[in-house]
C-alpha cells in the first residue's frame, strides 16, 4: 500500500476549504492537519486577504537590515 504525500500547500488549502467552505470549526480543522489555532487562523486570514495563491510560503529575511555594508 503506498504512502500518500500531501505538499504543504496542499493541506493549507484543505484546512481553509474546510474552514471557510465545509464550515468546520477552526479547533477541529487545526487538530486535524496538526497545526496551532494561531497558525490555522493566519492561514484563513492570508487566503481572506491574498486569495490562495498567497498562502505559499513567503520568505524569513527581514526587509531592512541596519547598517549593512554596500556590496
């Protein structure tokens, strides 16, 4: 029997599918993907905001850095 893989954007998608579309409560959905309510709410909201494309995964630098050196 084969392993199913699920991509990470995959099951962003299904956990707001189910919040927003099925109607699940956000406890349930977040227990579900193993994932905290504060994690599954960001992901409702961005795809409120930004639609589903927004979801992926946004990049960790910081904008400004302080007193960088020029290249």
């Amino acid at each position: 029997m084969p392993f199913t893989s699920v991509s990470t954007m995959d099951s962003r998608r299904l956990l707001v599918c189910r919040v927003l579309d099925e109607g699940w409560p956000l406890s349930q959905a977040c227990r579900q993907f193993g994932v905290t309510r504060p994690t599954g709410r960001k992901w409702v909201q961005r795809a409120l905001s930004e639609g589903i494309l927004g979801m992926r995964e946004l990049s960790r630098a910081p904008k400004l850095v302080p007193r960088r050196t020029p290249h």
